[in-house]
C-alpha cells in the first residue's frame, strides 16, 4: 500500500478524478522521493554529443510531402503567465496586430494544411487553469479541429508534498494551490491516459510534432518531417547552438555508462558542477522543446512499463504560494517531456536555426517579438528580418509584468531592427516610432518618457 503520506496523496488523486495511470506515475516518484533520490546527473557521468544539422541534410519535397501528411501536431499549452502578471494562458498574449500567439499557431497550421493538401491536426495540452480560456479563443476558427479527434486533452494534475514528511498539503485559502503540473514530461501518461495516443494511430498518423505555445519559430516543417521519418528514429528532438543566454539552461550529452542522448536540466546539475554546465565549448546545444516522436513505437514502450515511461525524477522545491516565500515548503515531482530521448535506444538529434526557437519566457523576450525585428508573412510563419537578434533588458522594477509593460510601450514596440543591445534601467516610457540603433543603455532616477521618432543610439 505504501507510506501514509503515499496512500493519502492517492486517495486525494482518486477523489480529484484524476486517471489511474498518472496516480501509478506519481506513485513511481514518489517511491524515489522517499529512498533520496535527487534526480542529479553528475559532470562526470556524461560528456558532450555532437549531432548533424538540418542545413546538411537532403529532404527531397516528396518526402517532405508525405512525411507531413501522417504527422499530427501537439502544442503544449498548460502554463499560466504568472511570471508575467498574468491569470491566464500565456498563450493568449496579444502579439500583434491583435493576434495572441493561440491565433498565429493556428493560422499557421491552417495555411499548411491549404498548401499542402493535408490534414494536419492541430491538438493543445491544457491545463485544468488554462482549458476553458484557450477553448473560448479558439471557438472563432470552426475547421481548426479534425473530425474525429479533440482539439484539446487536459494534462494531469498532482499534490503539492510538504518537505518535512512528503504528505500532501492542505490549503484552504486556496485550494488550487494544493495542486501542481507534473511537468510537461506528463505529456506521455495523458496522452495514454486520455486515449489520444490510440486515436491518433487509429486515425493514420504516424507520428507527432510537440512544441511549447510560447514559441512561435515551432512551425511543423515539412522538411523536418521528412528528415524524421527518413530517419527510423523513435524520438528525436531539435537542437540549437547555445548561447551566453543559454549558460544557465539545460543541456544535451551522452551517458558515459551506456552511450545513450541524455537532457541535463539545471535542476539536474550539482552546485559542484555549474561551472560545466556553463560551459559553452563543452556542451554546445541546448532543446528547443521541439520534439518529434514515433506514435508506434511510443505506444510499445508505455506498454512494456505499465504506462509509466520512467522518465528521470525533477525535484522541485517552492513554497505553497509561490507568491508568499513565508508559506511551507513543498517539493513538486516534476519530469521533461525532452528526458524521453534516454528512454529510446536510437533517439536522435538535430541541429536547427535559432529561428525554430524563439520562446517567451520574460517581458524582454516579448517585446523582441512584439519589435520588427521578426516580420509575420501570409503563412503567419516568423521570418526574422534583423540581422542579429538584439539582447534586451528591462528594469524588473517597472517591466517585469505585462500590464505595467504595456504602459511602458502605449504606441508599440520601439524598432529594434538595428539594434544589438537594449538595456533599460529606471522608468521610461516610449513614444511612436522609436529607433534603437547599436548597443543602448538607459538610466534614469525618476520617470522619464522617450519622445515620438527618437533615434537611441549606442554612438550618442
């Protein structure tokens, strides 16, 4: 039966509805929580991997062609954009031109389908939090869904362990706050869970194309597509160059003990080993979160091991409220969705163009987007037209969330298109048609506003 707080976090689930097969799951880490395990991936047990890149390879457009048309799409769109201020999907953040990223991700799967002739499903993880409000914003696209298949499945949810003793938290305040995401490694169990899997191989497909919805350089590619299935890979995930950007984010490396793919998260890096792990000679790509993987082979896989796929433990600590540090502490069992290329013996990686990943995490990130640094052609694909994209950052005490932000930027975004660098210190406010040119430093010890068709520059 387990420890008490094990049976008490099962019977919470249950009574909660939530499936079976994510209970066992939770089950199987909690079982690791309690023997010590931290989930940590020492330097020493890995080295670096290197991997073939997309512009070398040769996708002839009937591969490409028919690759695409077995292929399903899944976006992952369970966060809230509380970082930012925000009590709902981050998802539905305006963009431009009155366009949320929920809209650009679905015309740019509408234009696919017309150009290529296919079905091309388009499917969204939510969130208990984000369901509703991502239905309601999708309802004005009628043929955005596929007969036969949903246009949403909800991932599971799980309590929140208190770190004295593992048992799950009480909170009546708010009781929302007692339950956590299990990370977006949860993909694996709702899709099995929810039955999506079955359906989409009933259906034909062959395969799927996950992504975050936070980054619209996620198109479904036919030319990747193609590689993929050319490929007899089970799994495989799209890689970037890192970055200085990146020396503090996750990883790709190969295990010394048994030559499989690994993901090192930061999460998973001993305070010993940061400095590696910042290393950007040693370990030079990082995930986009941009997965491809067999429907086949996954569904053989969750079948050999009961449903659980077993992916590597993330162990989380926060508070209750992570508003309020005063609140208790919690652990949240958590997994990458991108720990499933250990799990394939053939798994493989691909580098691709920063421009298949260009996620929103921060108010610097979006006003990048929101900039002309990047044009959105007919195809709604981003196309970025800046010969660098600049760095950005902005005072944290005024820009951190969107609502205070948007004040900030009443005519828009400023033209970053010839800029390097943005760094904004203090209170501004800018006018129309600002132009940042070079590298820009701002600072200022009372509010101050950027008159209309200013030009900052680097050299002034």
């Amino acid at each position: 039966m387990g420890s008490p707080g094990l049976q008490k976090a099962r019977e919470k689930m249950a009574a909660a509805g939530v499936d079976e097969v994510a209970i066992e799951t939770f089950a199987h880490y909690y079982r690791l929580l309690e023997h010590g395990e931290t989930g940590m991936i020492p330097e020493a047990s890995i080295e670096p991997v290197d991997m073939p890149s997309l512009d070398d390879v040769d996708v002839s457009d009937d591969a490409a062609a028919d690759a695409i048309r077995t292929t399903a799409v899944i976006k992952l769109n369970g966060g809230l954009g509380t970082s930012m201020g925000l009590p709902r999907a981050k998802s539905l953040l305006c963009v431009r031109r009155g366009l949320s990223f929920l809209d650009i991700i679905a015309r740019q799967v509408l234009h696919l389908r017309q150009e290529h002739g296919v079905a091309l499903p388009l499917i969204f993880m939510n969130s208990f939090r984000t369901s509703a409000d991502t239905m309601a914003a999708l309802a004005r696209y009628e043929d955005l869904a596929v007969d036969g298949l949903p246009l949403e499945f909800l991932q599971n949810k799980e309590p929140k362990l208190l770190v004295k003793d593992l048992s799950p938290v009480s909170w009546p305040d708010d009781p929302d706050l007692e339950w956590c995401p299990p990370g977006h490694g949860d993909l694996y169990t709702a899709l099995r869970g929810s039955g999506l899997l079955t359906q989409l191989l009933d259906a034909g497909y062959e395969r799927v194309f996950v992504s975050n919805s936070d980054n619209l350089g996620a198109v479904p590619d036919p030319r990747v597509a193609g590689w993929f299935a050319a490929s007899g890979a089970p799994f495989a995930i799209e890689a970037v160059r890192r970055t200085p950007s990146d020396r503090k984010g996750g990883h790709f490396a190969r295990r010394v003990s048994d030559g499989r793919i690994i993901l090192r998260e930061t999460a998973q890096t001993l305070p010993e080993d940061r400095e590696a792990l910042a290393d950007l000679e040693r370990h030079r790509f990082c995930s986009t979160n941009n997965l491809w993987f067999d429907l086949r082979a996954m569904q053989q896989k969750l079948d050999e091991r009961d449903g659980i796929l077993g992916l590597p433990l993330i162990r989380n600590e926060k508070t209750v409220d992570p508003s309020d540090k005063s609140t208790p502490k919690v652990v949240q069992v958590e997994t990458a969705m991108g720990a499933a290329v250990e799990v394939f013996q053939d798994s493989a990686l691909i580098e691709v163009g920063r421009d298949r990943f260009v996620p929103v995490k921060t108010t610097n990130d979006l006003l990048v987007l929101r900039s002309d640094v990047y044009d959105i052609g007919q195809d709604f694909v981003l196309d970025q037209v800046a010969d660098e994209v600049p760095f950005v950052d902005l005072d944290s005490d005024f820009y951190t969330l969107v609502g205070e932000f948007d004040k900030r930027f009443p005519e828009g975004a400023p033209s970053l298109r010839e800029a390097s660098s943005l760094s904004v210190s203090g209170d501004h406010t800018f006018g129309a048609k600002v132009r940042v040119v070079g590298d820009v430093e701002l600072e200022a010890e009372s509010a101050q506003r950027i008159p209309a068709d200013t030009v900052l520059s680097g050299d002034a």
